[in-house]
C-alpha cells in the first residue's frame, strides 16, 4: 500500500468536530479511527515502524487518547507501558509538570519509579496542536531521569506549530 493510500484511508477515519471543547477550537475526532479493526492496525503500524529496532525500553502516552495508541505501540515494540496522568489518578508518589494548552492549563503526574536514569522513550500521542502536552511530557520523562526518543503522533495540526517546542524529532502520520 503507498502512501498515498494508507493516508487517505486513516484521513477518511478521523472526523472534525467544529467548536469542541470551545468556540474556534476544530477537534479531530479519531474514535472512527479506533472503532475500525484494520484503520487502528494500519496506524498503529505506521506509527512504530521508524522505530522497530531501536534500543527503547518504554512507550510513554499523555492522558488520555495517547493511552490508545501508546499501549499497542508498547505492545508491538515489546517493552513496557508508561501512563502519564492528570493529578490525583495516581495512587504512589508522583513527579508532575504543569502546562498551558491550546485552551486552558493541565498537569501530567508519572509515578517517580516509572522511568529510570538510561531509559530511552518513545512518546505517543493522538495529536500533536500547540505542543505544550508534548514538551511538558518531555519534561517529565527527563525529570524521572529517562531520554525522549522521539514523539510519534496519529496527526499533527501544522498551523499551530508545536513541532518547534520540541526537544525531540517528531513523527507523523498524518499532517493537516
């Protein structure tokens, strides 16, 4: 399958939904995406395949849709799973890193023993928009004293240009 194809196909899969959370905000909605067995297989694959053989030992997902696609990534990468969550989701100690978004503010807590000092981590997300879940989720992973590998995302909105808050290169399914 090219490209092309593949592309159009998850495209067809992810639908907009106008003013969602807030007026001017174009919300990508991709439980399409997740509903439809092969559209979920055909992502999942994309989005690992620059990374099969790399030396990572963890997949990091922000709450909440980066849970979705962070576990099966994991799960096809053969290395753990790492949430990172909003406060008072976890029940041990926790290091947290606070952030603006697109449209208000929020926080992602990991526990303090998910990652280790030598840890190498893929970041997994639904959407890459302003890039402040992104950059705050690279915080946190060095905070625990790991290394960001990259951040692999199902779409990224380039207008908006969080790829240039990045400490890390960013990989794309699709860019609209």
């Amino acid at each position: 399958m090219t490209l092309a194809a593949w592309q159009s196909e998850l495209k067809q899969k992810i639908r907009t939904i106008p003013d969602f959370p807030r007026p001017g905000i174009q919300f990508q909605d991709i439980t399409p995406l997740v509903r439809d067995p092969r559209a979920l297989r055909l992502a999942v694959h994309h989005l690992i395949h620059p990374f099969v053989g790399a030396s990572l030992t963890a997949v990091v997902g922000m709450e909440a849709r980066g849970f979705i696609f962070g576990s099966l990534a994991a799960w096809e990468l053969g290395v753990g799973f790492v949430p990172l969550r909003k406060p008072g989701k976890l029940p041990y100690d926790v290091q947290s890193v606070s952030y603006a978004l697109e449209y208000g503010e929020n926080t992602l807590e990991a526990h303090i023993d998910a990652l280790a000092a030598g840890d190498l981590v893929l970041l997994v997300d639904d959407l890459l928009a302003t890039g402040g879940t992104a950059k705050a989720s690279c915080e946190l992973v060095e905070r625990l004293g790991a290394k960001v590998l990259a951040l692999a995302c199902v779409i990224e909105l380039k207008a908006l240009k969080g790829r240039e808050k990045l400490p890390c290169p960013v990989h794309s399914l699709l860019v609209l």
